[in-house]
C-alpha cells in the first residue's frame, strides 16, 4: 500500500501554542536495495507555562516508489511512499540512523 507524501518547506516554523518544529534536511537512505526516504528537524516548546525543551527528530515517511511526480495545490512536490511495517526493518534503519544523525527520537509513518 501506498501514501502520498507532501514534501515539505524546508528551514521554515511551522508554529503551535507552546512551540514549533521545523523540518531542516530530507534525506534517502539506502537499505537493502530500495531508498528510504526521512526527514531530520528539529522541535521547541518555547512559550509553554511548564518550561522551555526542545529535541531533534527524524520522520520516515518510507520506502520511495516514486519520486516527486506531482505537485499539491500549494505548488509543493508530492512524491509516493511505501510506509515501513516490517518490525525488523524498522529495528535496522533506526540503528543506522541512529549512528548517522543526532537526534532523540525517529517516528515511521
């Protein structure tokens, strides 16, 4: 089963009521012979009542099926994604990603 993923404005807030998160870099990871696609930015509560936190994060959307074959109505490329379900792929590539890039969390669509 497919998804559509809408990429997203890179270096850009995208605010709430106690923080933002921005997403900073879209990456492709190559893992046993398909490339997956993830997203690595980084979250802040800044005007909370409860204090200040902030973490990086990684989001993998999933396995790239086709890439950027279309644009949504805001002009932003849509590309079509396989999510990962399989509980050991999942284990594997948050290990590599894990010692690729700095972050607290990874989230798999």
């Amino acid at each position: 089963m497919t998804r559509t993923y809408t990429h997203e404005d890179l270096n850009n807030e995208v605010r709430s009521i106690a923080g933002y998160y921005m997403p900073e870099e879209e990456k492709t990871l190559n893992h046993s012979g398909r490339q997956v696609l993830y997203v690595v930015g980084r979250a802040e509560i800044d005007n909370s009542c409860c204090g200040v936190a902030g973490c990086r994060y990684v989001i993998v959307p999933g396995y790239v099926v086709v890439w950027k074959n279309g644009m949504d109505e805001t002009g932003r490329p849509l590309s079509e994604v396989e999510p990962i379900v399989d509980e050991d792929s999942r284990r594997k590539i948050t290990n590599i990603l894990q010692e690729k890039e700095i972050v607290t969390q990874i989230d798999f669509w």
